[in-house]
C-alpha cells in the first residue's frame, strides 16, 4: 500500500467511525431513554445542594422548596448530595417510595453520614443484616413491652425531670426534653442511671458524636466537628465494652437475673452473635434516632401550645380527669389504659408531628429504572420523598400552617379537604419497611411529657425563639421558657 492508498484509508476509515459516533451520539439526543421530569440540575457537583440545605422556618416549606414545586411540580429533577436526584413532594409517589423499599428503592446516606454511624448502623444497612437488626430493635421496643413496663418507665423519667424545674425559673426546655429521651434511653439500653457519672460522660460523648453526624463540612480534619465525632464514637465504643466485660464478669460468676439482664446490651449478648462493632452500631443507631428526634417533637409540643390556649385548655381537662379517676381507684402510676384514653393529646400529638415535621425527607436511591404517572427515575439516582411537602399540602389539610389538633378529631378527619385520609397523609414516622421502629415510644413520650407538664405548669416562651430546619429541625436558642406551678389539687406530684 502507497502511503497515499494508506492516507485515504485512513481518512475514510476515521470518517466512517466519526459517522457512526455523531450518528449514535444524534440518535441518543434525539430519542431520550427516560422522561424525566422537569428541573434544573445546578452547578457542576454541588448541583443545588446549598440551596436545598439553607436554613429556614421549621413550620414553612423553604424558599427552595417552595419556589420549585411553583415552578416544575410536585416531582422535580435536580443534582443533590453529589449526584442526580428526583424530588417528591407527592403524596402518593412518597408512599410509593417508601412501600417499595428494598424491591425498587433503597436507603442511600451520602458517605460522610455513613462512616460516622457506622457501616453497621440500622440506618445505614440493607437486606439481611437490616432485618436482622430491625428485628432486635423492634424486640425491644415490642408493643407489648410497653404496655407492660414501658409506660411506668417513660413517667418515671419524665418526672424525675419535670419534678426538678423551680416555680417561676426560666430554663431551655429542649435541653430539658433532651435528658428525658436521653435518660430513659440510655437506661433501656444498658440500664444506665441519670445520677451515675458514666451516663453523664455517655451524653456528653454522645453530643459530640451528634454534632458530627448533622455537620454540613464532614471534613476529617483536625478540630473539625467530624473529626471530634470520630473520636466520640471510639469513646463510647469503650464504655460499651466496659459494660459488656462487667456483664460476662457477672455471668461467668452465676449472678444472673439483675434488673440489668433486661436491657437491650444482655438482649444482644445472649440472643445473638452480634460482634463489638456491631453492637456499638446498633446502640448508637438507637441513641440517635430514638433521643434526637422525640425530644424535638417534646419541645414542639411546647413551642405550639402557648399559641393555642383552647388546646391547652383542652388538654388540662382531659389530663386532670385521667389523674381523678385514678385518685378513686387508689392508682399512682399511668398505665397503657391511662394512655389509650388520652385522646385528645394523641390529636396534639400529631398535629405536632405535621406541623413540626421533625424529620423532613428521607433518603432512597432507584436499584431499579423506575416508572411512576409517566416519570421515569433511572437506577442509580436519588430519590428523595420529602414528608413535610405532604404535611403542609393546603390541598391535603386545610389552612396547613395552622396548629389545629382538632382536625385529627374522628368527626373532622373526612371533612374539609377533598381526597383528605388525614391519617394516610401524616408519614412523620415514613412508611414501609423501614417505617420508624419507635414510632409507638416516640408517642408515648410525648404523651406522658406532655401529661405531667400540663397538670403541673403553665408556662410561657421566652427569647422569641423558633424551630429552625437546617434541615434537621434545632431551636437555635433551645426553646427558653419560664414555668409557673400550677396551683391546682390536681398536681400529679405524690407528695
Ligand atoms: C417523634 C419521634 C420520632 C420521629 C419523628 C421518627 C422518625 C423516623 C423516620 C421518618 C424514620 C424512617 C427513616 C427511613 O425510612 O429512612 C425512622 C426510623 C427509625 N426510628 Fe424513628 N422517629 C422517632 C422516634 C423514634 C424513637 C423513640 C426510636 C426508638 C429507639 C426510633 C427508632 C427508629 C429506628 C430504629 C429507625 C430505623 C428503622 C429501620 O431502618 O428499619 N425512632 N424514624
Ligand atoms: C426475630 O426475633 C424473634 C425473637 O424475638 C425470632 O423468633 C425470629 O426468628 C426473628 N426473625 C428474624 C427474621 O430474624
Ligand atoms: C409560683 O410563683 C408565682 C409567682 O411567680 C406565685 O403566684 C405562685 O403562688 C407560686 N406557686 C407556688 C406553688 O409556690
Ligand atoms: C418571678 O420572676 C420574676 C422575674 O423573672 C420576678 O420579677 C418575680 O419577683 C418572681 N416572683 C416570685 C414570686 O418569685
Ligand atoms: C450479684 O451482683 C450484685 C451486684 O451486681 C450483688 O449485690 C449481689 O450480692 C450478687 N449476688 C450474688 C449471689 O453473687
Ligand atoms: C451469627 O452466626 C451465624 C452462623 O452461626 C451466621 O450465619 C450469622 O450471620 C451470624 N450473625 C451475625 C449478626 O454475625
Ligand atoms: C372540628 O374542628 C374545629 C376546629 O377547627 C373544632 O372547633 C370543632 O369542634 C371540630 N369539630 C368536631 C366535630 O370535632
Ligand atoms: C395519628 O396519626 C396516625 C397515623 O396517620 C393515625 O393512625 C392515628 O389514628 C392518628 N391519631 C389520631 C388521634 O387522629
């Protein structure tokens, strides 16, 4: 071959692969393979995750979630956490996302957060090991535990707290909340006294390690939040295996059936091989979805009320007949049957958990090209139900942004709005699968908080302080108030 013959085979060659390439590369253009549905994808990385991340009023949408859903709908394409993403703030797409857990979607962290719970947290696992571990978890928070122990436990917690406030003080009443969930918690856990140092040095490891978990700079870096919480989780990984050597010790010696062996730590130790790792894992995934979260829907409680003095009326006059039936009966301690009467506070209650929406959006990825009303989500992508979209949907609850426990009155619940199955629509806990496992305690301390608090005090806000969502929802001044005894025979302190 000439070097010419050779030039134009190598021209025509080259011209046919550029062919082949511009016509695939036209084609491909030309017949998209997925409808995705409308959205912008924002920076090249960060995409719009600051956006979707800046700080607003916990009982509002946000700018950013606002201005998007006015102009792409309810379900929206954009680039958050690092990669493509579709938003739903689509009631039915939600329960979708959330009943087709582990067929079509799955839990999805980005990695900062998985490295600090641990790869064997529950809220980190998947298959199996979840279930293995969801079931442990839902063991110990069994139904029928708290209906038979659990109740005298959460009141007795909430009073050692509640009893400790001074008439006339002013105090952070989320900081207050927070060492009831923490407390009992921790007692459930590894039967932890509030007194006792360890549980002390407990929370304020804990602390530490939270503060790592929500910082948005998960940078390994020395003085970093990230890095301190690191160092926290190895802290309380010691104090963990303390425990779990004192128990073997004990065993070993034949001492056993203590008060202790009822604690999730012997749980895990006699029913199952989980290993050290695992352990601290499932301990510190429990502290951090069972302590944070109840203990914010506690101070929204709070915050709420004052706004709302027919509700605490309301409240009052259900609390105060529970606590005078009982006088009759000679009973102290509320019981399950105390706590199924308490209807209306179950209304206070979730109109709390819609309004307040301690836990905003949830975090799934496709495993599957997904198609939902003419959308396509392809494998791989994010996927994000956001579960305070639907709570404030004026289309699902009217005035949405009013606090109105009566709207969960049975006789006011088909009412108002068209297609309102309030009950479907309030997914505070999320759905499916993974739905909350503590979703019944998590009630049930809000209720018995909210028991002792409104036969004892009345209380006022002080500070002009709010729920801010960054997105996981903080008072930025921990809800300071100033409570006042309430002078009334109905006082639940035994004195
Ligand atoms: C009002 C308080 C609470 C709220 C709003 C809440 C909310 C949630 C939500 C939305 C999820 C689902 C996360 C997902 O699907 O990815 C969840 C999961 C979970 N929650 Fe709660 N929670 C609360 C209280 C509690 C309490 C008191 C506990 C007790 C330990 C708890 C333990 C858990 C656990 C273990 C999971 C993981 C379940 C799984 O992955 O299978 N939560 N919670
Ligand atoms: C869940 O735990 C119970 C014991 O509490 C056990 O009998 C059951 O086999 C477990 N199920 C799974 C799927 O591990
Ligand atoms: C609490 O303090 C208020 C004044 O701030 C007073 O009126 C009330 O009597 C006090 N109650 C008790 C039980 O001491
Ligand atoms: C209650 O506190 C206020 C200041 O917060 C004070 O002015 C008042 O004297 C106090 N009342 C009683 C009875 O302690
Ligand atoms: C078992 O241990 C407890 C303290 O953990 C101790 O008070 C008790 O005397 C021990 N009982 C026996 C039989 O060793
Ligand atoms: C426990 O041991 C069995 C086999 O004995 C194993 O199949 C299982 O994965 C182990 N569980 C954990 C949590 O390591
Ligand atoms: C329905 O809710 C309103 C407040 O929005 C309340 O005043 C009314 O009593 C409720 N009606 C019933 C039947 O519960
Ligand atoms: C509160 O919400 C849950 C979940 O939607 C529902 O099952 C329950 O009936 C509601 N309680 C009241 C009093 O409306």
């Amino acid at each position: 071959m000439s070097d010419s013959h050779l030039i134009t085979f190598c021209f025509l060659s080259c011209s046919i692969l550029a062919l082949i390439l511009i016509t695939f590369i036209f084609t491909r253009r030309k017949k998209p393979k997925f409808n995705l549905p409308p959205g912008q994808m924002g920076w090249p990385l960060l995409g719009e995750t600051i956006g979707y991340l800046n700080p607003y009023p916990a009982v509002t949408l946000g700018e950013f979630m606002e201005n998007h859903i006015a102009r792409y709908g309810k379900i929206y394409k954009s680039n958050l956490f690092g990669g493509p993403a579709i938003v739903s703030a689509d009631a039915g797409l939600n329960r979708f996302i959330l009943q087709n857990d582990g067929k079509l979607f799955e839990i999805s962290y980005p990695k900062s957060i998985r490295d600090i719970l641990g790869k064997w947290s529950m809220l980190v696992l998947v298959g199996d090991m979840h279930k293995e571990m969801r079931n442990i978890s839902l063991n110990f928070l069994s139904n029928a535990k708290l209906r038979t122990h659990l109740v005298k436990e959460v009141e007795r917690h909430a009073l050692l707290v509640i009893n400790s406030w001074n008439n006339n003080s002013t105090f952070s009443a989320l900081q207050e909340a927070k060492k009831f969930t923490f407390n009992f918690m921790a007692k459930r856990i590894m039967s932890l006294e509030p007194g006792n140092p360890e549980t002390g040095q407990l929370r304020r490891e804990y602390v530490s390690f939270m503060k790592g978990v929500v910082s948005t700079a998960p940078l390994n870096l020395p003085g970093t939040a990230y890095r301190k919480a690191l160092k926290s989780r190895g802290a309380v990984k010691k104090i963990i295996e303390g425990k779990m050597e004192e128990r073997n010790k004990r065993i070993q010696k034949g001492n056993a059936s203590l008060e202790e062996d009822h604690d999730l730590l012997s749980w895990v130790m006699t029913h199952t091989n989980l290993s050290n790792e695992q352990i601290l894992d499932l301990v510190l995934s429990l502290l951090f979805a069972g302590h944070e979260t109840s203990s914010v829907a506690i101070a929204l409680a709070i915050y709420f009320l004052p706004g709302c003095p027919r509700a605490i009326q309301q409240l009052r006059e259900e609390h105060v007949e529970i606590v005078t039936s009982k006088k009759q009966t000679g009973e102290v301690e509320l019981t399950w049957d105390d706590y199924k009467r308490m209807e209306f506070t179950h209304c206070v209650v979730n109109e709390t958990l819609r309004l307040g929406n301690v836990v905003r959006f949830i975090h799934r990825k496709a495993i599957k090209d997904v198609h939902y009303k003419g959308y396509d989500i392809p494998c791989g992508w994010k996927v994000l139900p956001v579960v305070s979209a639907v709570h404030l949907d004026p289309a699902l609850f009217d005035q949405p942004h009013q606090f109105n426990p009566w709207r969960w009155q049975d006789k006011n619940k088909s009412g108002s709005c068209e297609n309102a199955n309030v009950n479907m629509n309030l997914m505070a806990f999320g759905g499916g699968p993974r739905m909350c496992a503590g979703s019944e305690l998590g009630k049930l301390e809000m209720a018995v908080f909210i028991h002792h608090l409104i036969l004892n005090y009345n209380w006022e806000l002080v500070g002009e302080d709010q729920p801010i969502a960054y997105p996981y929802v903080d008072f930025p001044k921990a809800l300071p108030i100033k409570v006042q005894t309430h002078s009334s025979k109905h006082s639940s302190f035994s004195s």
